[in-house]
C-alpha cells in the first residue's frame, strides 16, 4: 500500500521538525501542514485531516510547552495518538465465543475480496481451535461456489452451497442450520455482492440477515477504493449495520486512505487487512500497531501474532518477551523465522527499526542482509548469544573478533546490536500487553 511512503513522509516531517535547531511555532504549523497534506494524498478524508490538525495543535499547545520540556517526545507522542485516533473508532468487535456457533455474514461489492477474506479469516480461526466451516449464499455470480468450494478443500474448511438452488436465502439458512446442528463453533456466510443493482442488492442483504440472525456482520472494502469508500460504507451501514471491516488488497499499489476513512465514516473497527492472495495473508488490525507499523517504529505483538499462527520454533522467544527480556540469540531466531515467513517487505515493517535499515531493498537483497545479520549470530559464543548485548560495549574487541568470523564489518555488527537493543527496549514494553493478550487467548 502506498501507506508506506505515507508512513516516510510524516517521520521524514516530525524528524526535520524536531532535529532543527530552532524549534519555532512557524516551523511546528509547517509540520502539521506537511502531514495534513501527506494524508490527503494518500485519500484520507479532509474532515479527518482537518480534525487531525486541530488535535495536534490542541494537545501540544506550542506557546505553552516549558523551555525545557522535551519537546520532540510531546510532538511525536501528539502525533502518534492523532494518527491512532483516525484508526480507532472506540468500538470493540465482536469476539466469538468458544463452545457456541458464532455466525459471521460478510457483506461487500463484488470483487472486493470477500469469498477470499472468507477463506482467509475461517483459517485464521481454524488455527485458533475453532470448529470452522463455511457457507456460500452467492447465488448471483457464476462460479463464486465453485471458488469457495476451491478456498475451503485446499484450506481443509466444511463447506456449504449448491449449484440448483438459486434462492439465496435458503441456501444460507440451510447451510447455517446445518452446521449449527453439528455445533461448528464459527460459521462464516459469503453473500453477493452483485454490481449495478443496488436495490436488489441490499434487500437481499437484509433477508439474509434476517434468516442467519448473525452474531457479526463483517463489509469487507477494496483498500482502492479511494474517496468513494465513506459513500459506500455508510450506505452498507445503513441497511446491515456492520460490526466490523475487513480491508483488502491493502499489498496493493492504492494509497489505502479512503478505506481507512471508512472507520470514522461508520463508527466501525477494522479487525482485520488482506496482505495478499494467498491464504495466510490475513493480519489481525489493531489501531496502535498500524499506527507503529506506519511509522516505521514496528509491530511486536503483530509479529508475535503472525509467529503463533504459524506454530514455528520460538517458545523460548516468547518466553523472553513475556518476561520483557529479548536477547541475541531471540534476535537471530526471530530472523531465521522470518527467512521462513514470506516475502520479506511483508515482515519487515513489522520489526522495529527493521523497515528503515532495509530502506529500498528489494526482497533479494533484503534476504541478504537478512542472511548476513544470521551470519554475524553465527559468529557469536553462547554467552554471547544469550547475553543482553552490553558484553560488546562493555568488550569492543568481541566486535572485531564476530566481524572477521562472519566474513561482515564492525558496522553490521554494531547495527544488529541496535536492531536487538530496539527489539529489547519494545520487549519490556509489551511484557503487560502479552500478559493480557495470553490471558485474552487463553479465555477464547
Ligand atoms: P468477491 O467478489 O468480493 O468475492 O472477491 P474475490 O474474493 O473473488 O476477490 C477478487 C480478487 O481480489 C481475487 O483475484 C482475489 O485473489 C483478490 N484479492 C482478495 N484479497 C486480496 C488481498 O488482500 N490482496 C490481493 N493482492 N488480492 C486480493
């Protein structure tokens, strides 16, 4: 999403701002200005901008910050929490209940995404220890059943649909009765989403609703869609009263403001983005890591999310993290981890400080320095490994010595030690956050 250079622009404008010497009021309104005009670039609203504005400058109060305040924490904090607050609607989602059948309807226009987000977002609770299946209610486009039917045996998901019945309705509550009674805990129901007949469209939508009687509603929108995207999610609002929006494609070249937008348009959380078409790439929304992630300033709880869902080697990382400790050695396991994980732009962002080192890399040379920053690891003695990282401040020499082993410079050296520093510092903060989040999960 173009949201990247959205996320370089407004560091790039907080950074000049607050690196400047003479840090004036005029110089402060210019960042302000710089970001509002970042934003609307990227489609986001003009009222959300111009609220955004007005947010900043309120909870700064430039006249007012004391001489020896520190002024560039109090503008990047303002910043951040304006930012969240355009993501964050206050509302919490619905959270499916284990041991009872959650039925989740998707709602949305055609070609937005939703018979693969339902896919998507089945495995996502599959994974999670639900009783998952799925229902195809879209009678309208030929061949949408036989996609399902595809997503769900490659996916190992039940599946509902036909190919004679041509009520949609019936097919949904048919299907929906029938996985109730053998008590799958998460049903998902994929609908039309048929273009140019919007009539037919909502009141379809309505009956729908009416016979499945789901626990959430879910529109899913085309991170593309631009400015369009308030008309559109608060005319789905309207007739289904929407819980919650999945945005899609957001992997994709559009600016992704518009989407976003639509959060403070309906009063509705995003709970989850489509990173892509495969199955796994589904990333759980949350306003503050997106914020983090935007700004280049990394998503540990999104990283530790993706890392348990795909079960791989890292208990002790974990383990650490719960405890607010990180070391070396969690430092080149979570790199080997993400060698395993994909595309590496995908993961990257999710690391702190991780992004901006990476810069303009592509994948191959992002892998490269991935694989030499494993080298360095490599190099390193078990206390080293273990250690906290200050055993080579305290001992410099062990830096040449790790260099030469690992065939890399001093410099590499020294920028992973950062890069672990970073993660470590992040580690400590997310120590009450993990609690909460094991505690959450444990309770699903
Ligand atoms: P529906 O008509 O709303 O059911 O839309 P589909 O699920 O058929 O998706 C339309 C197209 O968008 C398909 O080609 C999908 O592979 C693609 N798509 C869906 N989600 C994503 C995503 O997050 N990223 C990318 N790149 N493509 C997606």
């Amino acid at each position: 999403m173009v949201l990247q250079d959205l996320g370089r622009r407004i560091n790039a404008a907080v950074t000049d701002l607050t690196r400047s010497p003479t840090l004036s009021e005029k110089a402060f309104d210019g960042m302000i200005k710089e970001i509002s005009n970042a934003l609307v670039e990227a489609d986001v609203n003009i009222r959300l901008v111009s609220t955004l504005r007005k947010q900043i400058k309120s909870s700064v109060k430039f006249s007012e910050l004391p001489a020896h305040a520190n002024k560039k924490r109090i503008i990047q904090k303002a910043v951040f929490d304006a930012l969240v607050d355009i993501v964050n609607p206050h509302q919490t989602p619905y959270q499916p209940k284990k041991g009872k059948s959650n039925v989740i309807m998707f709602v949305g226009l055609q070609g937005a995404g939703k018979t693969t987000t339902c896919t998507k977002l089945a495995r996502w609770y599959q994974a999670r220890g639900f009783k998952t299946c799925l229902v195809c209610a879209d009678t309208f486009r030929a061949g949408a059943f036989d996609q399902l039917k595809q997503n769900a045996i490659k996916a190992k998901i039940p599946y509902y649909g036909s190919l004679t019945q041509t009520d949609p309705v019936v097919v949904a509550r048919d299907g929906v009765e029938k996985f109730k009674k053998e008590r799958f805990e998460i049903i998902i129901v994929d609908t039309s989403g048929r273009h140019h007949q919007e009539d037919a469209l909502f009141a379809e939508m309505v009956e729908i609703q009416g016979a499945v009687r789901p626990q959430q509603t879910v529109m899913v929108l085309d991170a593309s869609i631009g400015q369009a995207a308030e008309a559109q999610s608060r005319a789905f609002k309207e007739t289904a009263d929407f819980g919650a929006i999945i945005i899609t494609k957001t992997d994709g070249a559009a600016a992704g403001g518009g989407a976003i937008s639509a959060v403070a348009a309906t009063h509705t959380p995003i709970v989850f983005i489509g990173t892509g078409e495969h199955l796994l790439d589904l990333e759980k929304f949350n306003p503050q890591s997106f914020v983090s992630k935007l700004l280049g300033m990394g998503d540990m709880q999104g990283l530790v999310e993706r890392v348990q869902s795909l079960k791989l080697d890292q208990k002790e990382t974990m383990k650490n993290i719960t405890e607010g400790k990180f070391s070396v050695r969690d430092l080149r396991d979570q790199l080997q981890n993400i060698m395993k994980m994909g595309p590496l732009s995908k993961m990257a962002g999710m690391i702190p400080g991780l992004s901006g080192m990476m810069g303009d890399m592509n994948d191959d040379e992002g892998s490269l320095k991935l694989k030499r920053m494993i080298y360095i690891c490599d190099s390193m003695t078990a206390k080293e490994l273990d250690s906290d990282g200050k055993i080579f401040v305290e001992q410099p020499a062990r830096m040449t010595r790790v260099a030469r082993g690992s065939g890399t410079s001093v410099r590499e050296v020294e920028e992973l030690l950062t890069q672990q520093r970073m993660m470590s510092g992040m580690a400590s903060k997310v120590k009450g956050n993990m609690k909460n989040m094991q505690k959450a999960q444990g309770a699903m």
